[in-house]
C-alpha cells in the first residue's frame, strides 16, 4: 500500500500519473453514461437531444480546462482552452465528412449514434498514438516543430484552392479495397456491423437463396462507414495534431483538449447535420487558422512565441467570423429582404 501513492505520483509524459488516471476515468464514465443510459435503446438522435448531450459535453470539457488553469497555472490553462477551441473548430469539418459517408452508405438515422460511439473509441486510441509519436520527436528533435508549420501553412493554402470540389467517395482507394475483399450485404442488418447469411453463389453476388447453402460472415455498410470515418479521421489528426504542438509541446494538454473537443463535436454532429448548408463557408475559417498557427511556429524565431491568449484571440475571432459569414451568404430569400 505505501507503494501506491509513490506509483501515482511517479511521472508520465511530464505529468504524474494520477492526472492521466483521472483524465481516463472522466472520459470512460463519460462513455458509459452516453451508451449504457442515455442511448442504451438504439433511436434516431433529435436536434434539442443533440444540442442538450453536446452542452453537456462541451461543459465537462470546459470544467476540466478550469481545473488545469487552477492546478497547473494559467498558462497551461490558456493552452488547454485554444488547444480545445481549435480542435473543435477544425473537427467541425469532419461533419461535412460524415454526413456524406452516412447518405452514401445510406445509414439509418437510428443507427448513426453506434457508428459515431464505436469512431470515438477509435479516435481516443489513434490520437493517442499520434500524439505520443509527436511528443516524442519534438523532444528529440526540435526542427520537427518548423516542418509542422510549413505542413499547416501548406495544408491552410491547399485546402483554400480546392474548396468546392466534390468528394468522391466511390473512388475512395480503401473503400474499393474493402470492398475487393470483404463480403458485403447492400443494405444495412439493423445496428449491426457482421451478419452471418448464405455464402454468395458466385464471387462478389448477392447472398445466396439455396437454404443450404452454408451460412458465411458478410459486413454491412455499417462497418464500410464506420471504417471510413476512422480514416478520415487519421487524415483531420494529420493537421489537427501538429496544430496543437503549435500552441503547446505538453502531451497532456494536448491529448486532453483534443479528445474532450472530439467528444464534445460527435455530440454535436445531429444539430450541425441538420443544418450543414448554412456552414458552406466554414471552410474559410479553417484554412486560415491553419495558416495563422503555423506561420505563428514559422515566425517564431524572428519575433518570439505569441503569447497563449493572442492565439485563442485569433483563432476564436477567425470561427467566429467564419459562422457568421456562413450565416450571412446561406441565408433564406426572405431573411435578405428583411436585411434590405
């Protein structure tokens, strides 16, 4: 027993032990409480239940955002608070993302919830490996953080040049290699990921009608989506992690900020789904986000570090703006008349 407080105290990634045990528990208790109470009967997800579980969600993140500017000081506070604000600003473009994948795959709205409980879990464990493998290079080689900055300046202007083009999920190389090698059913089984059904009577067909035909393990479209929308996700972590290296190098900030942003926007997606055309602008705000934080690593070295509040200044004045600009160009023929 004596050893017990000396392990939780003892250091992990800069932090003691016992505040990534906490962390944990926050987020598992979080999960379950979502799963096993407020969605343990599978059901189409409403706007005010989307909007109440991500208020919920976003107060828990921004609660613990509170507790680490008191325990660990206001610096590590202001970056805990723009590491979350970013994150969530540049996950919202994993809605559009989802969305599309959802109507492609033609999810049943009821199901859509176990699809994005099961991506969460994914995320938790991909990010944190994204981030250790960060972590770790920073700390044995510090010019990785200006090739960071060059990716999100270069990303920023990428993602400004090819705004408007459609996504095409048809020709996607990982949904033509499940599909290649993978045993698919058109429609989904209920909630279902794997079925078990008549083996197919020629390569690539249909289920078999032969009721003796052995019975064999199909996916559903369930799994083809839930397997893309991790992988876009791996692809969104790509920026989205170099970009809160860019405001701060302490693992646990960012990890933190990242997952309780994540939680808080999965939460979210049923609200934003419903009213994705009036964010077609939204996309302008990320961009230049991208480019202001890595500039920010870029210039570093000639100006010094911004301070953490100029950064959460710029970055929430740029989603701000980006909404609101949204609002303005996306609304109805009658909102522009009463405008006039």
């Amino acid at each position: 027993m004596d050893m017990l407080p000396s392990l939780l105290a003892s250091p992990m990634l800069g932090k003691p032990l016992w505040l990534w045990l906490a962390f944990i528990g926050i987020v598992v208790a979080l999960l379950a409480f979502d799963l096993g109470v407020l969605n343990r009967k599978e059901h189409q997800i409403s706007v005010r239940e989307s909007l109440l579980l991500s208020a919920g969600y976003i107060g828990v993140g921004i609660a613990f955002g509170a507790w680490v500017w008191h325990y660990l000081g206001a610096a590590s506070g202001m970056e805990y608070l723009t590491g979350f604000l970013i994150e969530k600003t540049l996950a919202m473009d994993n809605v559009f993302v989802i969305a599309m994948l959802f109507t492609y795959f033609a999810v049943p709205p009821a199901y859509q919830h176990r699809v994005l409980f099961w991506g969460i879990l994914g995320v938790i464990v991909l990010r944190a490996i994204m981030i250790g493998l960060g972590a770790a290079l920073i700390a044995q080689f510090s010019w990785v953080l200006y090739v960071f900055g060059a990716f999100l300046v270069l990303t920023g202007i990428k993602m400004l040049m090819t705004m408007g083009r459609p996504l095409d999920i048809g020709g996607n190389p990982l949904l033509r290699w499940l599909r290649a090698h993978l045993r698919v059913t058109d429609a989904p089984h209920g909630s279902r990921f794997w079925v078990r059904l008549p083996a197919p009577d020629t390569r690539g067909g249909p289920p078999s009608s032969n009721p003796a035909a052995p019975r064999v393990l199909w996916a559903t479209p369930l799994l083809l989506a839930l397997v893309l929308i991790e992988a876009a996700d791996l692809l969104f972590a790509v920026d989205s992690v170099p970009a809160i290296f860019a405001i701060t190098q302490d693992p646990f900030i960012v990890y933190t900020s990242n997952i309780f942003a994540i939680l808080g926007l999965r939460a979210l997606y049923f609200a934003l789904a419903a009213i994705i055309d009036r964010f077609a602008y939204l996309k302008y705000a990320l961009a230049g986000i991208l480019v202001f934080v890595g500039g920010k690593i870029i210039a570093a070295e000639a100006v010094g570090k911004l301070p953490a509040w100029i950064s959460l200044t710029v970055t929430a004045a740029l989603l701000a703006g980006g909404i609101l600009y949204s609002l303005y160009r996306t609304r109805t023929p009658a909102q522009q008349t009463s405008v006039c």
